[in-house]
C-alpha cells in the first residue's frame, strides 16, 4: 500500500460521500454502483471505513431516486422550524442571531481561496454546504497525490487536509451526522451519514500520522 | 451460528467445539483471502485460529472486512501459544463465548494500532494494511463527570482523558488503549468494545465450563511475550495493568481452580504498567489469605488445584464493583471475617467522618458516583450514611471535602466483610437550623458553628440573620 494509493483512496470516498450528500441527481446510483469496484481495486476493504461505506454504496444503488428526493428534501431543506438536519456547518457552529452566519461562509470562502480553488467550487451548493466542504476534502487529497506522483512535497496538501478537518468538518460533522441517523426514515442517507462519521473519525488520527516527519526504521 | 477457521499451515488439528462449525485451511495465515469461499455468508460469528498473528494482523482484518465481519469482532488464537487440542478446543470455546457478547464498535470506538518500533508513517502505511484496535468511549447516560467523578482521568496513564466543565473530554490520538479507564469507571460508562467486562466473563465460564479437569485462568497482554503453560486458559486483555482484584477473584468463584496475570518485564511493557499489575496481584493475596482461601491461588504455579467447593455464581460479577461482589461470593460459608484488611490499590473502600469537624454539608454524597455516601433531609436533621459495599474508593468524597484539612473525612482502603454484612450504616448525623419565617431548612447547625468561627465576632449581626432565616426569606 503506497502513500499515493491511500490519498486516492479518500480523494473517491470523500468524493462519493460529497455525491451523496448533494441533491440527489439521476447519476447517483451509476455513481454508487460505480464507486465501489474503484475503491476496492485502491485497497478499501485494508481500512475500518470500509463496511460502512459498502452499505451507504449499496443502499443508494437499490433506492428509488424519487423516495431519495423526498427523504433529502425532509432531512435537508428548509421547512417551517428550519432543516431537520442541516446540511450547512454555520448551523452547527455559528449564532444566525449575532450574525455570524455571514461571517464564516466569508471566512471559509477565504479559506478556499487560500488552498487555491475557485469560487465554483461545490457547484450550486452553499460554502458550508456538507458536500462542498467533502468536495473540498476530495481535492486536497487529490492534490496530495498528485504530488506525490510528481516527486513534489505533500506536506502542503496534507497539512491543509489537517487544517481543514480540525478547523471546519470536525466541529460539526458527528453531530450532523448523528441528526441524520436520528432523524431518516429512508436507510440510504442514515447508512451514508455513518459512512461519513467513519470516514471523518478514521481521518482525525491519520492525518495527524500523515504529518509527521518520516523518520529512519 | 459460529465458524471457526483454523490454518492448517503445519497439519490440520482435529477439535470439536459443540454449537460451532469447525472447517481447517491451509495456509490460512499467508492467504486469509480464501475466507471468502469458506465462511457462509448467513455466519455471525467468526472466530479464527492462525499461527502468530501480530504480522499478519492489518491482512487478515481486511480479509474478514471483506466478507463482512467487524474485525474487532472476530475472536483470534494464537495456535502458537496453545501447546496441544484440548487447550485449543477450550481456546475456541471460550473466544466464541467471548465473541458472543461483542457488543459491536462505533467509529469512535475503533484506533489505529502504532507498532512501537515502527512508528513512521511510511512504515504503518506502506508495510500493509494498518491493524485496528478497540478504542474507549464514554456513554454519557452513565457517565457521573457531572458530579465531579474524574476516576478515569485519574488513572489513565497516557493524559488521554481530561475533565472540565463536568464532561470527560477524550483524545484518542494520545490514548495507548490499555482498558484501565473501562475497570476504573465506577460506574461501567467506559465501553472499549474489545474489552467488556460481559465479553470477558463469558469467556472465563465458558473456558471453565469446556475444560473437564482443573483449569487456571491467565490474563495476558494482547501481542505479549507471555508464552502457553498446559492447564491454564490465557485470556486476552490490552494490557494486564487493567486487570481489577475483582478479575482475579472472580473466576474462584465460577470455578477456576487458579487464576493470575502475566506481569511483562519492565522493560517490554509498552505502557510502563507492570508495576500496576504487580501490587493487584499482592492485593488479591491479600484478600485470599485475609478470607481462608490462601494466595497460592494467584501465584500463577502449575498444576493447577482443584476449584473451590460450591462457588457462588452470580452473574454480572465482572461489572463495575467486580471486587465487592466476588469478595462476598467467595467469602459466603466461610468464617466470619478477620476485621479490616487494607490493600493498596483495590477499588473496595471504607469512609469514617470525624463527627467534630465534619459540618455535614453534604458535599460528599453530592459526588459519590455510586450512591455509597447518601445524604437525605430528614425532619429536623441531615442525615448521610454510608455502604461499604458500594464504594469503590475512587476518593472523590476527600477531594471534595471543604474540612479535610481539619481531617473531616478518611477514606481507607481494603475491606472488612463483617461491615459488608451490617451493610449501610449512618455516618453523621446534624441538626438543621429551620427557617423562623417559612420554616425550610436553612443550613447544618454544624455548618453555621463553623462559619461562626471563620468570620469571628465582627460579622455576628450578618450571621445571625443567615442562620434564622432561609435564602427566600433573608430581604424580606
């Protein structure tokens, strides 16, 4: 198992939870069905994310996409009192009351900016949307291995993954993803929401391992 | 159902274990791959038998992820530290028992294990598939942090939890995964799922249930050195410095006729341990000599005796409290007791208050985690009481005393079972002064005699108007 095969590894999982997690579109279930034969040739099954992925795969692969539409609509958008769960961190993390809303998607812009993306990044979805900010993670690891593949130093892009999991996803994402698990009555977005608590969970102790300076055996 | 899969790597081993299915592979631990084609996929339990392990251990967890199983689930033996078929049929009877009451592992719950001598990132991830180990986490329906409870924090060696606030904060990345905090917990909030004190017991009963001759029961250090000795069970711990005196007693009282804990050397103990595991085998000494079942019974020397005459059973006697209750399981049609026998580190206790500078003011029921100190407002009185069967001497009770430096309350540790037979037993009692107005209870008589004291003669007039009337009632 290379370093640069690992990277890829989270870049498709991270990529196939942000997937997920947007509004579900006609290509979910070719993506999900095709995830999976890509993740297992990277060596999926080596790590304890695995399982949960593999049921959040293969319960979007079985769902209707109109009962999926239902379900994220119940779950994720605005009704009268707010989202059962909501998909955004400034929910999570920032008083809409004293205006910090505002505030922390200013500052996450920044922060996207500072790690060189664009400002089409997450498409439509809002900066402190859960699946730009998986997207986000998707690229970073992209961009680790790529240089890994160029010879050039990763510490850049795995020190911004570490940034970015312990300065934004963290604070929030195992209490959205225990909302989830609360509040969905279709099995497709409980399954993926703790593939995402896996995932998110599996990386706060690795990336740390990935930063530490390679020493002599 | 369970299926057990031994390699067949040096010649198959013929066992039987009833209630399982039993299918040998060849060279199982180089090509765990194969387990594909061998287990049933409707199977829901898997217990395993390979050669060595520690190598091979990231390799075959991928290989049982594979066909679906939670590696921390599945149960492992070690063929190379089982010297013959009996041992290894009570082996894997005792892991299936043990698997059984797995109780399943969150995300949280599960840790990257960092091999000591290869602790480089390009080693733990270009070697193989990493390995995973158990991790604790903490159930907070029972956890008792907000009442000031910091048992775990005080024990775990590597600073991996912290307290503030009334929560117990955990940092995995720090944790050494060693299962004190799982024992230390008073009140059985810390879950680490590889370790539970359910999984264990079930374990010991059934080793001590397969066997038809005297068995001794040998905690050892997952990934130790501790080598097989015919007639002893090895069970399986993170690290023996875990291991409570009630561990050691317990499997008496079910029918072990020894039981002991390998103690690594201090220089192979990863987690500088040892000496933890040394003074709760002196403790568990102790006990057995101070009730007239002796303590060759924890030296650890084969043959192993025959068990204790009709042990006493109950179950749960692995739970938080574990010593309390085997003590008093062993100690059951036996002589009466010899009187206090103090222990070291045993997490049995019992608390005298010093009725002359105690001010009664409750603190210490307040925070007792497992209810030993209770305190109640009766009449015209504060009343608290005290069960040394409770106590599990974590000593909250003297950290909070604002009088301990006046000696208000002593926590000693040890037992005494002629006091567990009294059972709860008042330890103070105190006049409260009443309201004159609305006639609530304002503060201990006790209590307001000492802050009398503090504050002297100059604040009298203050003082008496706080010791006539209530909080209500004081502006009125």
């Amino acid at each position: 198992m290379s370093l640069a095969r690992l990277g890829r590894l989270r870049e498709g999982v991270y990529r196939f939870a942000a997937a997920g997690f947007s509004y579900p579109a006609s290509e979910l279930v070719d993506v999900a069905a095709g995830t999976v034969p890509v993740l297992d040739d990277l060596g999926l099954f080596d790590y304890a994310f695995a399982l949960p992925v593999i049921e959040a795969a293969e319960a979007l692969v079985v769902a209707d996409l109109h009962d999926l539409e239902g379900a994220y609509a119940a779950l994720f958008e605005a009704g009268v009192g707010g989202a059962a769960c909501s998909p955004h961190a400034t929910a999570y993390v920032a008083d809409a009351r004293r205006g910090e809303v505002a505030e922390a998607q200013a500052e996450l812009r920044a922060t996207y900016r500072g790690f060189g993306f664009g400002d089409d990044i997450g498409g439509g979805d809002m900066v402190d949307h859960v699946a730009t900010e998986l997207e986000v993670m998707a690229r970073l690891c992209h961009d680790e291995t790529r240089r890994r593949a160029e010879n050039d130093d990763p510490a850049v892009a795995v020190r911004r993954q570490h940034e970015f999991l312990t300065g934004s996803l963290e604070p929030w994402i195992t209490m959205f993803c225990r909302r989830v698990c609360d509040a969905d009555r279709h099995h497709a977005y409980t399954a993926l929401a703790a593939a995402l608590h896996a995932l998110v969970e599996h990386d706060r102790e690795l990336v740390p391992l990935l930063l530490a300076p390679v020493g002599c055996e | 159902m369970t299926t057990i899969v031994i390699c067949a790597d040096h010649g198959a081993r013929r066992v039987a274990v009833p209630g399982t299915t039993v299918l040998s592979a060849p060279k199982l631990c180089w090509h765990p791959g194969q387990l594909a084609g061998l287990v049933p996929p409707e199977e829901t339990s898997l217990v395993l038998a390979l050669h060595g392990g520690d190598s091979a251990t990231g390799r075959v967890q991928a290989a049982v992820r594979r066909i679906g199983f939670d590696p921390l689930g599945v149960g492992v033996v070690d063929l190379e530290r089982i010297g013959d078929s009996r041992s290894l049929s009570i082996a894997l009877a005792a892991l299936s028992a043990r698997i059984g009451a797995f109780p399943g592992s969150r995300p949280e719950q599960v840790k990257l294990v960092r091999r000591p001598t290869r602790t480089t990132r390009r080693s733990l991830l270009s070697l193989g598939p990493p390995a995973y180990t158990g991790a604790p986490a903490i159930d907070e329906s029972r956890c008792v942090a907000h009442d000031g409870c910091r048992a775990c924090v005080s024990a775990c060696p590597a600073d991996a939890l912290t307290w503030g606030g009334g929560v117990v904060a955990y940092d995995k990345t720090a944790c050494v995964a060693c299962g004190i905090c799982v024992t230390t917990c008073p009140t059985g909030a810390v879950v680490n799922p590889v370790v539970t004190p359910a999984a264990v017991e079930a374990e010991v009963r059934a080793a001590i249930s397969a066997s038809s001759e005297p068995i001794g029961i040998r905690y050892v250090c997952a990934g130790g050195p501790s080598p097989f000795v015919p007639g002893w069970h090895r069970v399986e711990v993170p690290c023996t410095g875990m291991i409570p005196v009630g561990w050691l007693l317990a499997p008496l009282a079910l029918g072990a006729g020894s039981v002991t804990a390998a103690i690594c050397r201090e220089s192979e103990c990863e987690r500088g341990l040892s000496a933890r595991t040394e003074s709760t085998l002196a403790d568990a000494s102790t006990v057995l000599d101070a009730i007239g079942i002796g303590a060759a019974r924890v030296e650890g020397d084969a043959p192993v005796p025959r068990p204790l005459a009709a042990p006493s059973a109950p179950s749960g006697l692995f739970d938080a409290g574990s010593t309390q209750r085997s003590i008093v399981a062993l100690h059951e049609g036996f002589a009466p007791g010899p009187g206090f026998v103090a222990l070291a580190a045993a997490d049995t206790g019992s608390i005298e208050i010093d009725v002359a500078t105690c001010t009664a003011c409750e603190m210490c029921a307040t925070v007792c985690p497992t209810d030993a100190l209770r305190s109640a407002n009766v009449a015209d009185e504060v009343r608290i009481d005290f069960d040394p069967r409770s106590c599990v001497a974590c000593g909250q009770c003297v950290t909070v005393c604002p009088e301990i430096d006046r000696g208000a309350i002593r926590l000693d540790r040890g037992f005494d079972v002629d006091e567990w037979r009294l059972g709860r037993r008042e330890v103070r009692r105190e006049r409260t002064a009443r309201c004159e107005l609305c006639g609530k209870p304002v503060a201990p008589a006790a209590m307001l005699a000492r802050i009398s004291a503090v504050l002297g003669d100059e604040h009298s007039g203050t003082l008496a108007l706080i010791g006539r009337r209530c909080i209500d009632c004081r502006g009125r």
